[in-house]
C-alpha cells in the first residue's frame, strides 16, 4: 500500500495560503487558483489572487489575495480497482 505523505494548508487572516504537497499549478485567475496535490487536486477561490511562490521539487505553494475558499477533491480510483477491491 502507498504511504500518505504529510500535506498542510494554512491560512492566514483571510489573506495569504502556504501548502505542502503541491505537484502543479494548473491553472490561476485573480479569483481562482487550480492545484494538483499528492492525493487530488485543490481549488482556491478569492479575489486578487497572486501566486508568491510554488517550489516543484518540495511542493512548497503559497498565494496572497482575499481567499474565500477551499475545496478539495480526492483523486478517483480506477473503475477495476473500485470494482474488485
């Protein structure tokens, strides 16, 4: 079985995001900021959003702006897997 590797979000006073974790950015708008995770993917809603760093070789990510939200999805399991265990 794979080991989960540690991930944290932490936000600051509405205004600044720090996570661990982070494969890629997929996309960034000033409201909305997309992530790919080690175990999903990651929406950041806000506005004036601003990417100020995002370090690819240890997953470091950070944005500033007015963050309203988080979401997260968890990444889908083949449809064999789900099927026979």
């Amino acid at each position: 079985m794979e080991e989960a590797k540690l991930q944290t979000v932490l936000i600051e006073q509405q205004k600044k995001i720090t996570m661990t974790g982070v494969l890629s950015v997929d996309s960034f708008t000033a409201q909305q900021i997309s992530l790919t995770l080690d175990n999903g993917r990651a929406s950041i809603a806000g506005d004036d959003l601003k990417i100020i760093a995002f370090t690819k070789a240890n997953g470091n990510f950070a944005a500033s702006g007015k963050i309203s939200g988080v979401r997260f999805l968890s990444k889908k399991e083949k449809l064999t897997k789900r099927l026979f265990g």
